[in-house]
C-alpha cells in the first residue's frame, strides 16, 4: 500500500443560479471586483453555469486591456501588508499598443532600507538610464519603491512588489512569458533572491552588482544555488566594488554554476557605482530578450525550506520533513572571507549638509554600532577629516584599515561629542545560512508522466496544464521509483479562475493539481 495520499483539487461550492449566457458577464465583473467574498461569490456563479473550461481559458487568454497614456510615466500606490500606501511608477513607451503583448520589466533600486522612501519619484524615474533603453525597445517598466521595513527582503516589501506587477498587468498588456526582473546593489540582491524562492512571474534576471549571500545574511532567508537552474540572470561586479568585489563574487557565481545556474557573469572595472553609470543597458535587454519563460518547462529542480517558498512553475513542496537527507543531496554553499570597510549607516539623502545625517546604523558590527551613532546624529569631522557630505564620508573611509580607531565629531542635539569605535576585523561567513532542514524535489514529465527524486519531502504538488498533459488519458506520478498517482485530471473552473486572480497570468494558465502527502 502507497504511504502517499493523494487528493485532486475540488471546490465545494454553495448553489448559484447562472445561465450558460451570462457568464461572460460574471467574469467580467470579476475582474474588477477586490473583495476576496465578492470574488468566492461570482466564481461560484460562473461554475455554477458549467461553462467548458476551454472557453474560459479562452476567455482569460483573449482579454482586452484599456488604452492608455503613451511615452511618459504614470504613478500609482499600493496599500502594503503593513497598512501603508506606498507609491510606484510604470514607464509607457511611446510605441506601446494596448492590443500587442508587451515586455515588461520591473526594476528595483539599491539602498532600499533608508527610513523614508524616495521623495521625488518623477526625479528618480526621470534619471534612470534604464527608461531610455526601454523607449526605443518598447517595453513597459515597473520602479517599486522600497524602504525600512518594506525591503526587498522582508514580506511587506517583497509582497508589495507582487502585488504592483499585478496591478501592471490588470491595466496593460503584459507579455507573461517575458516578464523580467532587474537592479542595482540591494536591487541586484534582490534579484537574486526572487530567482531562487520565487520565480514564477520573471522569465529572466538581472543582478548589477549585488550578491546572492544578502538576502540569507540580512533577511534571515533560506536560499539554494540549485533553484537558479529554473530561470536565466545575467549577473555583473566589479574589481574594486567595496562591498561586493570581483574578487570575491566570482567564487559564489563559481559555486551557482556547479549547482547548475545559468548565469551569464560579466567582471566590470570600477567601484560599486561607477562601474555601471557608464553600462550599456542593451546588453541586458539583448541578454533578457533571447530568454522568454517557458511557463512549462520539463524539469525542475526545487529546493526549499519553508512551504512559503516551495513553489516553481508548476511543482510545490508543501511540506518538510527533518529524516536525513537522500545520499544524492549536496549542499551548495561556498565560505568567504568579509573584508568590507563600511562605516555601517543610511544617510539621509535629502539632508543639505553641511555634513551627513545618519537616517539609521546598518545592522551587524560596524564603526557606526561600535562607536555609538545614532539616527539624526550629523557627522561633521573624522579621524580630522572634515565631512561636509557624503563624499568627504567616502574621503573617511578610504584612509581606514581594518583594527583602526575612528574618531567622529558629530552634532548632537544642540551640542557636538566626540564617537570613538574601530573597525571591525575581517570575518568569515557562509554565503547561505543553514538553520533549517529542506526538501528538495527533482522533477520532470513526458507523456504523460511524472518522475520525481526527493530529499526530505513530506508533501507536495503538481499544478496541470492542457499544455503539459493529454487531459483524455491518465496521468501517472512516479516518485522515488514508486507509481503514487494514476489518474485522469478533470479541470475545475473553479480552481482555474482563483489561480488566474492570484497570478494575472493569462498564459500559465493551470486547470486542476495534484496534491500528495505522506501518510
């Protein structure tokens, strides 16, 4: 007797009276309609009218999308988890044509844990350089603000960009399979980090010197250089980056490529920023150009440690069990050594001077904890060296060794004090923390067929598309050898329409899943 329970996805659905005529209607109106008991009561409507699923996928895949302002940005907000209406911008290309699928790309900017978020968001757009290449390629672009307490790393931050791209695509015609995610230093980090726990949205990435250690060590999240053989990242650092070096980068990239990523990894010359002002942005666009989703792919290879992140296209870990791992499973990590000098603080950007304002001190050991910095503290001189702004501060921190003591004369209040700290000497680390077990799911299918190896797996599931699978024959599960799953899929509109509202995904388009658990 299989130790597998399986179920097959099924809505209990209260009874509505719907004619076969009217729900077109009822569709319409559920798109439009936010509340999730209005949402449940329409659905349950249209199922209620027994409409083919085939003419519901048809009618998801053929929407019609508004007209709208061409060749500038529109702004908007978005009411965060947190409560908070934060702002955002999508760039419309002149060329853009409201009855053609469009690219689109969502691009996120570094220091997103500053305490305020960006001031003038028409500025920010305006001097982006990404804007101009998307002018002339006719693509669509997203700017997500983020800031303290809504990183690229947390839930409310990570969550509010998801929901922004759900909002781009309820009012343009986005390209599903050719929805890309960029950015710059935190911006590249997070890139990273999407591709690895949830890549679902994104055919492809591009992370401008940042590191896939980031969201691990500042977000506390558990990724795997294995799941970046799902997806394709063009991936840049540069020689003298202070933060992320070359030196430094590569090995990690070396590590993501021996799991099996698919990177394209390009060394620049420069420091941090300066690297990339002069980038050429085609390069990026060419790279994501060539590389569209597949919403299907044939194999996937999943790892993950929470349920929260254990979905890739159409394969879920649901659940992890704490056995040893398969004698296959390795782990993929990679130990570098940290030799950043940073004195460990977000300015204000909007403080005039003269010198910098500490709008927070960056977590972990730095001068900035060391010596006692405060926010709203304005650092005027240090180690003798005048500080008027953020490029005297970069002066500072030029002339720092590790083991040195620095001095900052700083306004406090009404008066100045004298700071004294040091700076730290250089640790070791893991690029990917390891706190908890995780399951691991090789997977793969063909005629019908599913093959599966798993590590720690509990529990899981296989979303089904007609573009997967022969819905006229049964389908069979394999796991670890063992036949688990025989059956036809019968498609549920039901369960179709709540996947479509979650995703506004008019191409990975899944009709029904199959939900297996260990007993």
């Amino acid at each position: 007797m299989s130790r597998w329970l399986t179920t097959v996805a099924c809505l209990l659905l209260p009874c509505f009276s719907a004619s076969a005529q009217d729900w077109r209607a009822q569709f319409t109106m559920l798109l439009d309609t936010p509340e999730r008991s209005m949402t449940d009561s329409l659905i349950a409507r249209i199922v209620s009218a027994k409409p083919d699923w085939r003419d519901v996928m048809a009618e998801i895949s053929s929407l019609t999308l508004p007209d709208t302002t061409r060749g500038q940005a529109l702004f908007g907000s978005a009411m965060c988890l947190d409560s908070v209406s934060r702002p955002y911008a999508v760039y419309v290309p002149s060329g853009y044509d409201s009855k053609t699928p469009t690219p689109l790309l969502v691009h996120l900017h570094g220091i997103v844990s500053r305490p305020v978020i960006e001031r003038n968001l028409n500025e920010y757009v305006g001097d982006s350089a990404i804007m101009a290449t998307a002018e002339r390629r006719g693509w669509l672009v997203l700017f997500p603000l983020g800031q303290q307490g809504a990183t690229w790393f947390d839930e409310v931050g990570m969550t509010n960009i998801m929901t922004q791209i759900r909002a781009v695509k309820a009012g343009f015609n986005v390209d599903d399979d050719r929805v890309y995610l960029s950015g710059l230093s935190d911006g590249a980090s997070a890139a990273f980090l999407f591709a690895m726990v949830k890549p679902d949205d994104f055919a492809a990435f591009a992370a401008l010197n940042g590191s896939m250690g980031v969201a691990s060590e500042d977000g506390g999240f558990s990724t795997y250089a294995p799941n970046l053989a799902n997806s394709y990242i063009y991936v840049t650092s540069a020689d003298r980056d202070r933060y992320y070096p070359t030196a430094q980068m590569e090995r990690t990239i070396a590590m993501a490529e021996s799991a099996g990523a698919n990177i394209l990894y390009q060394r620049l010359t420069g420091e941090h920023i300066s690297s990339i002002l002069e980038f050429d942005y085609s390069t990026i666009f060419d790279y994501l150009e060539q590389h569209p989703r597949n919403p299907f792919p044939a194999t996937i290879v999943w790892e993950a440690a929470t349920p929260e992140f254990g979905l890739c296209r159409w394969l879920a870990i649901d659940d992890i069990t704490i056995d040893e791992p398969a004698e296959w499973y390795l782990d993929y990590n990679v130990a570098l050594v940290d030799s950043t000098i940073s004195i460990g603080l977000i300015p204000y950007d909007t403080f005039a001077g003269p010198g910098v304002m500490v709008a927070s001190v960056s977590d972990g050991d730095n001068v900035a904890r060391r010596s006692g910095l405060k926010p709203g503290d304005i650092i005027v001189d240090g180690n003798g060296i005048p500080i008027d702004g953020l490029v005297d501060l970069g002066k500072l921190r030029a002339t720092l060794k590790h083991g040195a003591e620095v001095t900052l004369k700083v306004k406090r209040g009404a008066g100045e004090i004298l700071l004294n700290g040091r700076v730290p000497k250089p640790k070791k680390y893991f690029v990917f923390k390891r706190e908890k077990p995780s399951a691991v799911l090789k997977a793969s299918y063909q005629d019908n067929r599913f093959d599966l190896r798993s590590s720690r797996l509990g529990a899981f599931r296989i979303l089904v598309s007609p573009g997967m699978i022969d819905l006229n024959k049964n389908v069979q599960v394999i796991l670890d050898g063992e036949k688990v799953f025989d059956r036809r899929i019968v498609p549920d509109i039901g369960f179709m329409l709540h996947r479509f509202l979650d995703s506004r995904d008019r191409k990975a388009v899944f009709v029904n899943e199959i939900s297996l658990g260990s007993m």
